[in-house]
C-alpha cells in the first residue's frame, strides 16, 4: 500500500474494507492531480461564455449520426418569461433557443424528451458562419452547445400549476459573458427617448482535438444590448480592451433586408455589468500581502522600540488540511 496520511488511517480498518478505502484514496488523490494539471496547462480559463435555460421543447427530437457514429441532435427550446418595461409595466414574452446536443445526451433527448418536455439546458453560445450560395452573401447563426441536461418533468407527467403559484412558475434565461470589450460603447435614444448601448465582448474557448491531440482555439463574439442608466453609466466607464462580466438574457431578433431576404441576430440583453480589473477600497482593507510563514516570522521579531505594527483584526487564518476523511467513506 503506497504511503500516504490517509493510507495509514485505511490500515486501521478491516481488510476488506482498508482494500476499499485505499482504493478510493487512490482514486481521489489521481483526480485532485489529474484536474490540477488539466486546470494548470490545457485549460487555462481566460474567459466565460456560459449560458443556462430552463424551457419546454417545442417538437419531436430527430437524432441523427455523423459519418464517424456520434449522435447529434437540434432541439428547439421555447422559454416563456415576464419583462419589466422601463415605464414599470410587465409584458408576458417567449424567447426560442436552438441547443445542440451530441452523443449520449442526444440519444437520452431522443429517447426521453417529448414535445412540451421541461428541460434544463446548460452550455455555451457558438456561432456558425458561412457564404450563402446563391447570394454569396455571409451568413450566420448563433445557438447554444449543450454541456449539461436534465430532463424535469416526473415519469407520471407534469403537474398542473398550483392556482397561488406567481413567482415560483417561470423559466431561466440566463447569459454569463467574461471577456474583453472589442469596441468602444454606441449609445443612441430610441424614438420613445430611452437610452440604449450596444457594446462588443470576445470570449476565448482552448481545447485540445480529440483526434489529433493538438490544442484548438476559438474566439466567439457576443452582441450586448444595455438599456437605461446602466447604459449611460458604460458609455462613460468603459472602453475597448476592458475586460468585462456580463450577465443577462439572450435575445433573438428578425428582419428583412431592402432584397426581403431574412436576417437574424442573437444578443445578450444585459442586466448587470461590471468592469474587472480594479481595485476595490472595501476589500482593500481584508487583504494581507503576506503569507502564513512571513506572518510568524515578523510576530516572533523583537518589537522595536518607539511603536508596534497595526493589527489586521477580523481575518480568519487559513488552515491547509485535506478534506478526505476516513468517516466520510461509504462503508
């Protein structure tokens, strides 16, 4: 039995259970490694581009294969929501999101989810560009890649809504963007007189390809609406090259061009925006610039005539233990 702290507490159990208990040692200990090292050197995390629904699919699910077996499917996912307006009123809306699955999620939609399905969606906005053929003008289209499903209604089906149920009946739609500002804030008014900015976001996403094994890139670019005094209040802090954290909900919009051909764009409706990178006062005053050991060090100095250093009360110090505990084991 290799040696390690915890391998010493298994060795006090019987033998049946120190052969398990070293095992899952064993197993926790490679993954806390396996995950630091991914974490450290094949997915730095320089960005977020995270998107969570919960809504109600619209339609069948048509699972297909590509040409190396992997199942692929598109579902269509409505979400009702309820927005507040700027004048106070509230207007009942719907937003319809494409989501990409791939492999066993995909044969688990097709399989499971049926037309008016609640389902949870996590994942990450992508958008796909191309050259139409006969107008060779440049196409795009933006959709959600699933990470995660839930599929939420009980096996015997879906219950019907509790008649004092208000705010706990409803949907998710949210948008989480980190990355850099791409270009300087537009600020315009509407013909109704209401502020609103579109602001430019790039998120990076690293991985490695599964075939070859060499690192991939790609660089996504979110559309960001903002309205009201949060609108004014970017137009004057924030400028190309900042780094940011959106979150909102996406919006989906439609029109036609002067030929009558249709366009769509996806954005992100922002609710909240912060600028990243600067300093705050109030955390200011919780932090230490030195660690553990230069703490004790400088306590077990002689004090030096004439005064003593200030005191950093309400800090709590930070205790370096494992989190595996022989108790916690399933046995």
């Amino acid at each position: 039995m290799p040696y390690h702290p915890h391998f010493q507490r298994c060795r006090e159990l019987t033998a049946k259970q120190s052969i398990v208990c070293s095992y899952i040692v064993s197993l926790s200990i490679h993954n806390t490694r396996f995950f630091s090292r991914r974490r450290l050197h094949s997915l730095p995390m320089y960005s977020l581009n995270r998107v969570s629904i919960i809504g109600y699919q619209t339609q069948p699910v048509q699972v297909r294969q590509t040409p190396g077996g992997t199942s692929v499917t598109d579902l269509n996912v409505v979400v009702p929501a309820t927005i507040r307006m700027e004048n106070g009123t509230h207007v009942q809306s719907r937003s319809f999101h494409t989501v990409t699955v791939w492999g066993p999620m995909a044969d688990v939609a097709g399989q499971f989810l049926k037309p008016g399905g609640h389902v949870f969606l996590s994942g990450r906005l992508q958008t796909d560009s191309w050259e139409d053929e006969q107008s060779h003008e440049k196409r795009s289209k933006t959709k959600i890649v699933a990470q995660e499903m839930i599929l939420l209604d009980p096996k015997d089906g879906q219950m019907s809504p509790p008649p004092s149920a208000k705010g706990t009946l409803g949907a998710v739609n949210r948008a989480d963007v980190l990355g850099n500002v791409t270009r300087d804030p537009e600020l315009r008014t509407t013909t109704s007189g209401q502020q609103v900015l579109t602001l430019g976001v790039a998120t990076n996403e690293r991985w490695k390809d599964r075939t070859s094994g060499e690192p991939r890139d790609r660089t996504e670019f979110h559309n960001i609406v903002i309205w009201g005094e949060l609108a004014n209040e970017v137009s004057t802090t924030i400028r190309k090259g900042n780094r940011v954290f959106v979150s909102g909900r996406i919006q989906t919009r439609s029109w036609e061009t002067q030929s009558g051909s249709k366009r769509t764009t996806t954005e992100v409706v922002a609710e909240t925006v912060l600028l990243l990178g600067v300093k705050n006062a109030v955390a200011a005053e919780s932090v230490r610039i030195d660690s553990p050991v230069q703490r004790e060090a400088r306590e077990a100095a002689p004090v030096q005539e004439g005064g003593a250093e200030p005191v950093l009360a309400g800090i709590p110090d930070v205790r370096y233990e494992s989190d595996i505990k022989v108790e916690d084991l399933p046995f």
